[in-house]
C-alpha cells in the first residue's frame, strides 16, 4: 500500500491537559517529529492555571500549516476544570468542527512514534474505530484490557492478547490513543462530560462498538510518559491512584448503568456484582500501593452512594449524536 497523503488521511489530534506542561511539551515535541502529521493537532486547556499556554504557543510555529494553509495547532484554555471527560468531550467536537475524517484523542502524558499514523493507516481502511498499542513508562509494552464484560460492567483483567491477522476485536476504548472516524459522535454523540474521569472512555467504546466493528491492532504508535507508583504481579501491573479517582471510580458505574440499560444490557445481579469486584480491587490497590486506609475508604464509599442517585435520577438523558457534517472540508 502506497503511503498516505495528509489530503488522503485527515487526522485532528485532541489531547487534554490538566497543569503537567512539561510531559505535554514532550508530546507536541513527538508530533513535531512525525513522518506523517496529522491536519490539525487541538490541545484542550483544562484551566492549568500554570505555563501551559506559553508552552503551547512555543510549538505553534514548529507545528507550521496544514494542508489547507491554515494553522495546524488549535489551543482551547477552558473557564475550569471538566476533569477528563469534559476536555475529551471539547476536543472531540472541536475536532469534528474541523471537519477532519478522523479524531484522535490522547492524554497530555503521552509521546507518539514517529510512524504512528503510517501504521494506523491501513487499519483504518477495514474499521471505523482503531485502538493501537503503546509503550509503558519504562518501555514494556503495556497491556490493555480491550474486552469488557458488559454484564459485569468490568474489564476482563485476563484477556490475552491474540492478535490474529493483526488484530483483536473490542468493545470499548482508551483515549489515550483512541481513534475513530467522524461518523462515530454523529451515531452516537461526543463524549459524556459528566463522568468527569473515568470510565468514560469505556463507555464511549461500548457504544461505539453498538453502531461499529471496533478494533485493537498489533501496532506500537505512542509510549507512556509519565511514571506511576505500582505493584509489579509479574503478569499484570496494578498502578496506584488517587481517593479522587476512587471516588469517580464508584460513582460513574451509575452512569455506566444507564447508558447499559439504553441497550437492553443492564443486569442488576451482575452488575452489583461487577461492582463488588471492582470495590475489592480498590481495597487491593489501598492496601498494597496507596496505603489511604482512611481517605481511600471514604471516597469509595461516597461513589457508591452517588452511583445509586445517578441510577434512580428519571431525568438522565444519554448525549445525543451530532447532526450536520463537515466532510465536504476535505
């Protein structure tokens, strides 16, 4: 296959940032380097309050014009902090406001291979959404929990990776990393903000996969860059966090909930189950990585409490897919 064109293969990379303006230069620097750039690269400014701006106006001109003459860098500093979700929920409908075929959405603690959009290319001549592979922090290649079990509202922390032909099918989603083509948020909306962190992305891929055949491929096309406390289990590793995340952990499963229940997919028995294993492994991760008996309780408890509000809340409404295209940009 003869190599893409940037005219051939549009891309708009999202990525969202929260005060960490060293490891996003570290990112900008890896795009700058690529063989094949992507149109338009939208870095989503979760109200750092620090130096970002100044460092991501120093790669504007390193990042040049695309191929429609206009500036490839795209800068949105937001009023406050929408956590992750809400920045992946604003990059990806400023990316499809580009009119870009495909948006690709990634953590500001990331750097790209230079070859990245070289290697995703052919795949994303056979599916609408493409996951790649990455490097962890210290270079091992960090494994990924492509298949989620619905029933359980869980990961399978098991799964083993065979990629047959290339690839593995998947039904859910990591947006560090994750592409998909702008059909995607036209069938089933932009990302929901209300998660905040967590399970977002999970959630999106789920629905994805409901409209799509969705696919991980055997491709290496960024690396980790920021180092995580964790506990080596030889076969899996299980990185600290914080009570934060473990209350956005516990609560989002409501949400989660609803959006299974769209689809004919919520359990009640199952789910309550899938919910009790992921409070055990939260009591795992405190006792043997975080140690934040007191704290790490609360916050765990706290999302269970909210989740159940989310679940009994009449008045939810699911995002609602975007209307109109911009393709004809292309």
């Amino acid at each position: 296959m003869a190599k893409p064109t940037a005219e051939a293969f549009p891309v708009a990379i999202a990525a969202v940032t929260y005060k960490r303006p060293e490891l996003l230069a570290l990112l900008l620097q890896s795009i700058v380097e690529m063989e094949l750039k992507p149109e338009y690269v939208i870095i989503v400014d979760n109200a750092s309050g620090d130096n970002t701006p100044e460092v991501v106006e120093g790669f504007r001109e390193l990042l040049g014009t695309n191929t429609r003459g206009e500036e490839r860098l795209i800068y949105s500093l937001q009023e406050e902090n929408t956590g992750g979700s809400g920045g992946f929920s604003v990059g990806t409908q400023l990316a499809y406001d580009t009119g870009a075929e495909w948006i690709w959405l990634m953590d500001d603690d990331v750097a790209v291979e230079p070859d990245a959009l070289l290697k995703l290319y052919p795949w994303t001549r056979r599916f609408d959404v493409v996951q790649g592979r990455r490097y962890n922090f210290d270079g091992a290649p960090f494994y990924w929990q492509y298949d989620f079990n619905t029933a359980l509202g869980a990961p399978n922390p098991i799964a083993k990776e065979h990629f047959k032909d290339g690839y593995m099918p998947m039904n859910t989603l990591c947006f560090e990393g994750g592409m998909f083509r702008r059909s995607i948020p036209e069938q089933i909306g932009i990302p929901d903000p209300r998660f905040f962190i967590y399970w977002d992305d999970a959630v999106y891929g789920y629905l994805a996969s409901k409209v799509t055949n969705c696919a991980v491929v055997d491709e290496f096309i960024m690396r980790r860059t920021r180092t995580l406390k964790h506990l080596d289990l030889k076969v899996r590793r299980l990185n600290g966090t914080s009570d934060m995340v473990r209350y956005y952990i516990m609560r989002n499963r409501g949400y989660m909930a609803k959006y299974f229940a769209l689809h004919g997919d919520f359990k009640p028995f199952w789910f309550a189950a899938g919910t009790a294993l992921t409070f055990a492994k939260e009591i795992i991760r405190i006792a043997t990585v975080d140690k934040t008996w007191k704290t790490g309780m609360s916050a765990l408890w706290r999302g269970m409490k909210d989740a159940r509000v989310i679940k009994r809340d009449t008045t939810w409404k699911p995002m609602q897919p975007l209307v109109g295209s911009k393709s004809d940009r292309h």
